[in-house]
C-alpha cells in the first residue's frame, strides 16, 4: 500500500515541471484514480433492434480493438525500460488498462454479435521509447475527439443511456491516460542529459508527422472498405448528418476541460490538439451552439 500523496506534497504546495514531486503527482494521480471493474462481469445491457443495427453498423470495430492490442505492447514496452520503480508502476498500470480495454471491446462485440476481421500479429512499433511515444500522442488526437463524439452519441440517443454508462470508465481512461502522457513527456525532457534534448525534440516532431501522415493516409483509403484509424472522421459521419464540423469541436473542448477538470490543478493539461481545435473553430459557423455541459 502506498502513502497517501498529501504524505509528502501538501495540496496547494507549488510543483515544478520536472522535480520529483512532479513524477510523484502525475504517476499516484493515475494509480491512485485506478478503479477496478472487471471486464468479465459486465453487463452488457439488452438493445432494441434499431441500436443494436446503429452499434454493429459502425465502422470501427475492428480498429479500436486492434488500436488497444498495439497499445497495450506499445506501453508495456516502455515500462519493462524503466529504472524508476514509481514511473514504471503508472506505466504498467497504463498498460493493464490498455488491455483490459481490448477485453471490454471483445466482450462487447461478442455480446452483440459483430464480425471481427482476423486480428494481426500485434508487434511493438519501433523502439520502446518512440512506441510509448506513438501511443501516447495518438490518443492525444484519438481522446480528444472522442470525447465530443461520445457527448454528441449521448445526447442524440444514439446510444441507450445503459450502454454510455457502461462505456463512461473506458472513456475516463483515456483523459487520465493522455494527462499521464503528457505530463511524462514534460518530465521525461527535462530530466534527459541536454544533450539529448534536440534529438527527443525531432522524435517528438517526427511522431507528430507520424501520426499525421497515418491519418491522411488512411483518410485517403476511405471508402475503400477497409476500417481505418480516422475515428473522427468514420465516427461523426455514423453519428448522422445533425452534427456539423463546428458543433463536434464544441462538444470536444467542453468535454476536454470538464473530464481534465477532475484532476489535480498543478499538472499539465494536452495542449496541442485542443489549441489547434480552437484554431480550426474560428474559421466554422456552427448549425446550432453547443450550451450547458453534461450532466453526467
Ligand atoms: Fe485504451
Ligand atoms: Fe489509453
């Protein structure tokens, strides 16, 4: 059992990016917000036919399953690295949780009966450090937008409301997970020798680009009749033609800051793609204005 965090960092004392007390706030603050359902006994509520034909209609099971098996190597890979013994805890965790997502997608698409493609032989992408690195930005991207996308399926009833609350904790997951994400990454640079530092900086530019090509790649697939790893683009067009562009963006952002309200003040929050969002917004006319938050 470990010491309550408040042991040794009281709750208002400042925290500089990078020290010890850093490294011990974002690694217990995901350890310490664990919550231990189990995949196995989950209830899978009972659809009618018209959600259950919404559900096993959208294109992107196969993807999300495969997205978790790569992430969940990919995580591991760089825990088994890590000479910290705090650090390596959250990163296994983190890795944990990225399985016991594929889990509850495999039971999910066995209990409503959606065909699978044959999953490939899962390989860790690179070397453990541009493998974390990949993942971890990735759901940067892929978390952002899922929360909006998750907010939009609750509130149009695409989703029975059984269903949303059985998907709530994967989704939570995921906003604690690119918190820890970047929070490592802001430590992991300043306590790297200096001169070390450029080269991390290109990895980081060159995942970026990574993730960007992979997207525009598989953007220019579509169509094809292959799933793909445009969750965003694949999810807002199966979410029906009321939700414009400007709107999603809304939803996103709101549900960003509300899901990384929960957290201790003094971290980080992912900045990038929320700030290249609001950019993108400026230049949209939303159809309706998004108002109030969720009330979940
Ligand atoms: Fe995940
Ligand atoms: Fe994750």
């Amino acid at each position: 059992m470990n010491p309550p965090l408040t042991a040794f960092l009281g709750p208002e004392e400042p925290v500089r990016i990078g020290s010890d007390a850093h490294k011990a706030l974002f690694c217990r603050t995901l350890l310490d917000t664990f919550d231990a359902y189990k995949p196995a006994v989950i209830d899978w509520p009972k659809l009618d036919s018209a959600a259950l034909e919404r559900l096993t209609s959208l294109p992107i099971w196969d993807i999300a399953v495969q997205t978790e098996g790569r992430a969940r190597l990919n995580v591991e890979a760089y825990a088994a690295t890590s000479t910290d013994a705090l650090l390596r805890k959250a990163i296994e965790l983190n890795a944990f949780e990225e399985g016991r997502h594929k889990l509850v997608l495999s039971n999910l698409v066995t209990a409503y009966g959606i065909a699978l493609a044959p999953e490939p032989q899962y390989v860790v992408q690179g070397d453990p450090e541009w493998a974390f690195m990949v993942t971890g930005y990735s759901e940067c991207i892929d978390s952002f937008f899922a929360f909006g996308l998750f907010e939009t399926a609750k509130r149009s009833g695409f989703f029975p409301q059984a269903l949303v609350d059985t998907f709530e904790p994967v989704i939570q997951e995921e906003a604690r997970h690119i918190l820890f994400f970047i929070n490592w990454a802001a430590w992991h640079r300043r306590n790297m020798p200096l001169w070390r530092r450029p080269f991390f900086e290109l990895k980081v530019l060159a995942v970026w680009l990574f993730l960007i090509w992979e997207r525009i790649g598989i953007a220019r697939d579509m169509g094809s009749g292959v799933q793909d790893n445009n969750f965003t683009v694949t999810g807002a067009k199966s979410l029906g033609d009321d939700i414009d562009a400007a709107q999603l963006i809304d939803f996103c952002l709101v549900e960003n800051e509300r899901r990384m309200s929960l957290y201790d003040h003094r971290l980080l929050r992912p900045f990038a793609v929320p700030a290249l969002a609001r950019l993108a917004r400026r230049f949209m006319r939303p159809k309706k204005t998004v108002t109030g938050q969720s009330a979940a």
